[in-house]
C-alpha cells in the first residue's frame, strides 16, 4: 500500500509542475507577443506615394536612405531663415503646418500638401506641439519607417544640439 500511495503523490507532483510550466510557456509567448506588438506601433511608417507632399509644384520624391523631418510653423519668428541655414550630416525635409511654400536650400527641402495629407501627417506621428523633429529610414521604394521617438524643440536654435542626442 505504501508503494501506491507514493506513486499517487508522485504523479500529483508531476501534474502540477506541468501545469505550472504550461501557464509559465503561455504567459512567456503573450509577453513577447505584447511586447514585439507594442515595439512595433512605437515606430510609424510614411509612405510617400500614398500621402503626397510638393516641393514648391513639383511632386515630391524621396531620393535619400534616411532625413531629418523637422515639422515647424512658417508662422513663428525666422523659422524659414533658420531652417534654410540648417548644417546636419542628413538631408532635411521640412513641413509646415500651414502649407506655406519656401524655396529649397542645399540642405533642407521645404514640403506642403493639402489639409488631409496634413492631418494624416499629424495623426500618424502624434505630432501635438511644434517645432518636433525625427528621423525616417527607408524600408523599401518610397515607404519609410520612424528611426527615432519625436522630440519637440523649445525652438529652432537647439537642432543642431538635439540631433546630437536622438
């Protein structure tokens, strides 16, 4: 009779510690599940021949691997000025929240759409305050992929030192 009751608790033993490694399996494929779910709507996508955006009149077509989005108001003070002057490794693509058309420089590209492009613009990237700066990386043809979190700038000075930390 000892040998039975031995082996009832053996078996008992065994049937929790599979139970347990079981919901301890399950819960480890739902955390990584959330987790790679949550990295992956960190980061935004943009593709540039679904939102259209214009260099003065001419269709706007990606040609660099990765840019600096800087997203600001032509409103402000020198805004235009600034961003003309701009000095960063990468190009610049520069986006007005009121659409206003600047001329390009060497560095920066000066963008504006229509309303719905805009909005979706700012939809997309939860873009709340401006200036915000991030980059874009390109994935594939004209789809690109945020390369980094958006940061909102006090004002246009501090670039050069923000990029440094992004």
């Amino acid at each position: 009779m000892k040998e039975k009751r031995e082996r009832k608790k053996g078996t008992s033993l065994f049937s929790l510690s599979t139970l347990l490694a079981s919901f301890f399996g399950a819960a480890m494929i739902a955390g990584a599940f959330a987790y790679f779910n949550y990295k992956f709507s960190e980061y935004k996508f943009i593709n540039f021949k679904d939102w259209v955006f214009y260099e003065k009149q001419d269709l706007f077509i990606p040609k660099e691997d990765k840019y600096l989005v800087i997203f600001y108001s032509s409103k402000q003070r020198n805004t235009i000025q600034k961003l003309s002057n701009i000095k960063t490794e990468l190009p610049v693509i520069a986006i007005d929240y009121y659409n206003d058309v600047a001329p390009n420089t060497e560095n920066t590209t000066f963008l504006h759409s229509g309303t719905t492009t805009s909005l979706q613009f700012i939809q997309r990237f939860n873009i709340y305050e401006i200036p915000s700066i991030f980059f874009i990386k390109k994935q594939k043809d004209s789809l690109y992929k945020q390369d980094s979190m958006i940061h909102k700038l006090d004002n246009l000075d501090e670039i050069s030192n923000k990029i440094k930390t992004l």
